[in-house]
C-alpha cells in the first residue's frame, strides 16, 4: 500500500523567513502528488501538482514544490511565509490502499505556526 | 468554477440513527467523486470512489454496510452513516473529479457528532 510521510508534525517560522515543508511518498514509478492546505473551517485547497515534466512546481500564494525521484520526496518551499500562511498543510499522492486507485493518499499534515 | 458543496455542513444525532451527508459538485459534472474522513489532529483517509451509476469501491477495513454511498447523478453523491455510534463522529470530506483530469475538488467537510 502506498504511504505519505510528513515527518514534522508542527514547524513555527518567523514572518518572513523562508519555509520548507517535507514530504515523502512511497511508492510510484511516476507519481502524481499534490500539496493542499486547509485553514481552520475551510476545504482543502490545492497549492499545487506535480504529474510529470519540470519537477520544480510552481503553485499559488508564492509557493513551489521541488519532486526529487531520487529521494522520493516532494518538499514544499516558500520564500517569505506572510500571517496568512498559518494552516494545516498536507502533502498527498494519487491512488488509494484498497480498490480506490484513483483516491488520494495523504500524509498526517504538517501544522504551521508564524511567529510575529 | 470547480465547486463542490456538502451538506449539512455540520450534525449530531443519537447513536442507533442514520444519517445522510450530500456531496454536489455545483459548477461541473463529476464522473467520479471521493470520500474521505479526517480524525482530530489526523490525516485524511480516502474511504471510497464513487463513480456514476455504479457501486462504490471501498477501502481496506471500511465496512461498506455502515457507510453506505450512493452517486446516482453527475452532480450527486450520498454517504449514509448507518446505525451511527458515538465512534463514527468525525469529519467527512467529498471530493469530486471531472472525467479524464487528476485533480480533485474538495467540499468543505462535514462535522458528525454521534452523541
């Protein structure tokens, strides 16, 4: 069955410095993987995808993802975290552990703390 | 575009009960559509795939008697929570998928308390 690994549970970043998110995934030839993000009371919202071709993923609200097949990882980065930034964040990979294949697999999530 | 909208957005009722969470996508016709549970401070868990006109497909360890989905049109999908116990209280989360694309579009979830 397919697996997704955010190893970090809770990450606090200044406002203003830079953020990296880690994301493992387990298993794929060619995965397919996503990044959302939910806020306290809303969906989840795509911040970006990665199915094939450039493997650095250019997402919204400044954020990009960098797929690196030799380490099955798929690290969300952002350059200058704002407030607003502060949510749950959960890396996902097509294809579910049962008859789902086309479901989602997600990682526990990563909660974000933005210190003033 | 790409809406998708749950509803009640929030229920509790009393154990023994059953009850129905739906899942519209508002803007586009969804061949298939998902859903997932999320525990408190837990991931996501995909609990099956609903496609149009057929029988949901379940995941590993999701008895498929106590929740029961229905995907009887393209903009349409039903999860019934059967017989409901204070364990099943949790959040549910639709998804809905155009035919032929990957991404998924994601409901706001739906808070279920079973006293």
């Amino acid at each position: 069955a397919q697996s997704v690994t955010q190893p970090d549970i809770h990450i606090t970043v200044s406002e203003g410095a830079s953020l990296e998110l880690r994301c493992n995934y387990s298993y794929g030839a060619t995965p397919y993987l996503f990044w959302y993000v939910q806020s306290p009371g809303q969906g989840l919202q795509l911040l970006l995808k990665y199915f094939s071709g450039d493997t650095l993923v250019q997402g919204i609200k400044g954020f990009e993802a960098e797929f690196k097949r030799s380490q099955s990882s798929f690290n969300l980065r952002k350059p200058s975290v704002h407030w607003s930034d502060a949510a749950e964040y959960f890396c996902a990979q097509q294809g579910g552990s049962g008859g789902g294949a086309d479901g989602l697999t997600f990682g526990k999530g990563t909660h974000l703390i933005i210190q003033p | 575009g790409a809406v998708v909208s749950q509803h009640p957005s929030r229920v509790i009722c009393k154990s023994g009960t059953s009850v129905k969470i739906e899942c519209r996508s508002l803007d586009f016709q969804a061949t298939t559509m998902f859903w997932y549970r999320q525990f408190p401070k837990k991931s996501l868990m995909l609990m099956a795939t609903s496609n149009e006109g057929s029988k949901a497909t379940y995941e590993q360890g999701v008895e498929k008697d106590k929740f029961l989905i229905n995907h009887a049109s393209l903009t349409l999908s039903t999860l019934t929570v059967t017989s409901a116990h204070p364990e099943d209280s949790s959040f549910y989360i639709c998804s809905a998928r155009v035919q032929g694309k990957n991404e998924q579009f994601f409901g706001p979830g739906t808070r279920l308390t079973v006293l």
